[in-house]
C-alpha cells in the first residue's frame, strides 16, 4: 500500500482524531449473569460460559453468515422494557457517548469533552470489553455466533466482507470527483440485508456527522476504497512491524494506527491501519484549497462516533483485538505490558471506564440532544478496568488462528 502522501496522511490522521484523550476506564469484579434469561441489554453479558471461537471472516460457512446477520438484525429489532431504542442501538449509542459526550466524575474536569475509547491506552481494553458485550447480545439470539475477525492482509477478504450474502456492497447513487485520479461512486447501501429497503434504518439521533453533530440521516453510506484510502490490503509487513514493538505506547497508537513505526524506529504521524479502514470503508475527502485543509468523512464508517451503525464495525475490532491478543501472547502478557499510572483518568490499569464504572460518571449530552436518555441503564456492580480484561480467554473467548495451531 502507497500509504498516503504527506498531506494525504495528515489528512486521516485528523479525520479519524476524536477529540482530546481522556477518559473513563474499568474497575471490575465480574458478575455471573448465567441465570439471566431475558435479552435485556444488562443481562447480556457473561451469559454463555462456553468458549467462544472466533473465526476469519473467509472460513465462515453460508450458514454462520446467516446466523451472524439474522443475530445483528434481532438485535436492531428487539426494544427491551425501559428502552426507546433497540439493544443494536444502545451500543450504538455507547460508543458515541464513549467519544461525544461531557462526563463529570473524579479525575475529569467539569465541561471538557473526554475521550473515552479512543488515542490513549484504553483504546484495546475499552474495545475488547464492548465488542465482547455485543458477541454476548448475539449469542443471547443465536447462541451459535461468534464475532468473525476481518484480516485486512487478505486480498480476498474485502470480497467476502461485502457481498449481498453477507454484510452488503459498497454504496451508491453518489459520484466523487477526485483531481488527477477520476469519478468515484459510493452512497447509501441499497442492497443486501443492511440496506434500507431491507429494514436496516439508522436512529437520526444516533447517526451523526462527527465534525457538525448534524444527522447523517437513516441510510448505512459506504465510499469503498475512495482515494485517499484506496490501496487494499493492508501490508504484512505494516502489520508485522506494528507487532514487532515491544513498548505498549509505540504499539498502541501504531496499531490504532496515528503512526507508523519504520525499521529504524522513525516514528511517522499520519492514518495507518485501523484508522486507515475506517477511511477505506467509509471513504473521506480533502479539501486542499482551505487554510487550514478540511478533512470530510463521507460514510458511516469514516464518521467514528456513529461508526458502529455500519455491522462491518465489530468485524474491524475483532481483528484490532486479534492482532493485540497476538502481541500479547508474544511476550506481553499482564499488567506489566499496560501502563499503571501517568495516563488521562480512565487509561490507566486500574481506573474504572465508562460506562462500567458504577455511575461514578455523569454524562451531558449538550449538544447531542437526547443521547443521555437512549444509554442503557447499567448496574451499579458492574464495574470494569483495563487490570480486568487483559487476557481474553478469561473472558470466554480465542481466536480460530490459535485454535488451528494447537491442533497440529
């Protein structure tokens, strides 16, 4: 991959930076809700006590692609009591609350916007816990489905991915004109079981342009591969190196991707990797003739906050999380590979993280209307830290990848 001219890099890098780092982390003692039985988006988790194994996205069988998109679409569908919006929603609205909202608590001060999930140190943990909740509400459907990982080093991934038997296709109905590269098309998703026609219809409250906090409307938009971020798949040897790092804040922002690390140890600011794919899916513009240039996400996907809306989502993080599990099967293993203190509130190993933390935060939705009032209520023992989600299989899960290698 040609990896994005200078200003093309710069320009990733600020479409996909969610405002400031700060944040609010886990502390966590784990609640058996085994004999929960009911879908209620706080019963979900730890419900099934099997391990789960996550495939790659290319080994799934047309009957795990079907149970995988009629789980999501369940969830889209299914209202609990006390809730306005669908269990699909409510994570929805985690994550934009997790990047959007004000929160007031120990250690944040009162009116700043925090950065919860995202360019810090929580970015792994905060995930792996949210992503495992969701595979936890898919198996509360299909007790069957697992969280399939996308491997963007795959060329034969992207075709698998997008397909109207799986996740659907790139969008259309729109032409982007690029100087000196040409026309290209992408718009709303109008075929496959993500698009609207087919019932997946986005809360405008929830789908919301990250720059203005205006409504993106109801329709999943995909601009595949649009130039800048055109070049697929990502290279091995991108991935490999970002691996290679043995420091956890080089190989947190390599791998979340605002750097690139080179064999010399030359750090590279710019849009790499998971910030990379979210521009690949979602597509972004710049607009070089402004001072400062202006940086647009153009679909779901590029517009971070509301990003999950596009199921693709939590195929991207079950890699990201795939790729970390490897690191630290690697020789990184525990608390020692995690910083414990020096981090904003919420990133270090034992801080408590939003939403997980007891109600210690108060969030304000300011401008982002009801958001506070679509959050699902969470209960006040359900507390989560970074110290408690640093080895996956405690939680319930492995990876398809390392399956394989014991059984040879």
């Amino acid at each position: 991959m040609k990896f994005l001219l200078k200003s093309v890099k710069i320009f990733i890098y600020s479409l996909l930076i969610v405002s400031t780092c700060a944040f609010a982390v886990f502390a966590h003692d784990r609640i058996d809700y085994r004999q929960d039985k009911n879908y209620g988006y706080e019963n979900l988790r730890g419900q099934y006590a099997h391990l789960a194994v996550r495939k790659n996205v290319t080994n799934l069988t047309p009957r795990e692609k079907t149970a995988f998109v009629k789980a999501i679409k369940t969830l889209k569908t299914t209202i609990t009591a006390g809730s306005k919006v669908s269990i699909y929603d409510q994570f929805v609205a985690i994550h934009l609350g997790a990047t959007r909202l004000i929160h007031n608590h120990k250690g944040h001060s009162d009116g700043s916007v925090q950065e919860l999930a995202h360019e810090n140190a929580a970015f792994f943990p905060w995930h792996r816990e949210y992503i495992r909740r969701f595979e936890q509400a898919l198996q509360a459907v299909d007790r069957t489905v697992t969280l399939p990982y996308w491997d963007w080093t795959d060329p034969k991934s992207l075709d698998v991915v997008f397909n109207d038997d799986f996740l659907g296709s790139n969008g259309q109905g729109a032409t982007i004109e690029i100087p000196n590269q040409g026309d290209f098309t992408g718009g709303a998703v109008q075929t496959g079981a993500f698009a609207a026609a087919n019932g997946w219809v986005m809360n405008p409250e929830l789908n919301l342009d990250q720059d203005t906090g205006t409504s993106l409307g109801t329709s999943l938009i995909r601009f595949l591969k649009v130039p800048p971020a055109s070049d697929y798949p990502v290279p091995k040897k991108d991935v490999e190196r970002a691996l290679s790092l043995n420091d956890y804040s080089l190989f947190r922002p390599a791998l979340e991707g605002f750097i690139s690390v080179d064999e010399q140890g030359q750090v590279t600011p710019g849009g790499f990797i998971h910030n990379y794919i979210h521009g690949l899916v979602g597509g972004a513009q710049i607009d070089a003739s402004t001072i400062p240039v202006k940086f647009k996400g153009l679909g779901t996907m590029s517009n971070i906050p509301s990003s999950p809306y596009d199921p693709v989502f939590w195929l991207h993080h079950a890699n990201i999380d795939r790729l970390w599990a490897e690191w630290q099967e690697n020789g990184h293993q525990g608390s020692d590979f995690y910083p414990a203190d020096g981090q904003p509130y919420g990133h270090n190993l034992k801080d408590l993280m939003w939403p997980w933390d007891g109600g210690m935060s108060i969030p304000k939705a300011t401008a982002l209307g009801n958001l506070v009032s679509l959050l699902p209520k969470f209960n006040r023992s359900d507390l989560v830290r970074p110290i408690d989600v640093l080895n996956h299989r405690e939680l319930g899960y492995t990876y398809e990848t390392w399956e394989r290698k014991t059984q040879r």
